[in-house]
C-alpha cells in the first residue's frame, strides 16, 4: 500500500464509521433503544474494516519510486569487510 492509498484507506475508515455511528444514533434516539445505535455503528466497523486492512488493488495506484542500487559500493564496502 503507498502513501496516498494509506490517506485514502484511513479517509475511508473514519467517514463509514462516523455514518454508521450517526445514523444509528439518530435512530437510536428516536426509538429510545441502544441496539439501534450499536448494530449499525458496528455494521460500519465491519465493512470499513473489509474496506481498510487488505491491501486492495486500488490502493497502490501510486507506486514509490526507490532509488537504484549502486552496485559498485556493494562491492567496495565487502572488499573492506574482508
């Protein structure tokens, strides 16, 4: 996963739980019952969990560009450690 698919994995997570857990609040409050606040709310912590933690396709969009290796340095460096 790159960085921009980290923002976006962590943009996902916290939008679907804060919808889920205020929706259930609302309909929580108007029927006056706890269970109508939990399930939705955990219902979001389930799907943006499926969402956030495997390392989707969509979220490496952006590969990192690495610096190559300079094998030369290799080969001096264990010239010396020997």
């Amino acid at each position: 996963m790159d960085y921009k698919g980290q923002q976006l994995s962590e943009f996902f997570f916290y939008y679907i739980t804060i919808i889920f857990g205020g929706l259930g609040w609302i309909v929580g409050y108007i029927h006056q019952d706890f269970s109508y606040v939990f399930y939705p709310w955990l219902a979001g912590v389930i799907l943006s969990t499926i969402l956030c933690v495997p390392d989707w396709p969509f979220y490496n969009r952006h590969p990192i560009k690495w610096i190559e290796s300079v094998p030369e340095r290799r080969r001096q460096q264990q010239k010396k450690a020997t």
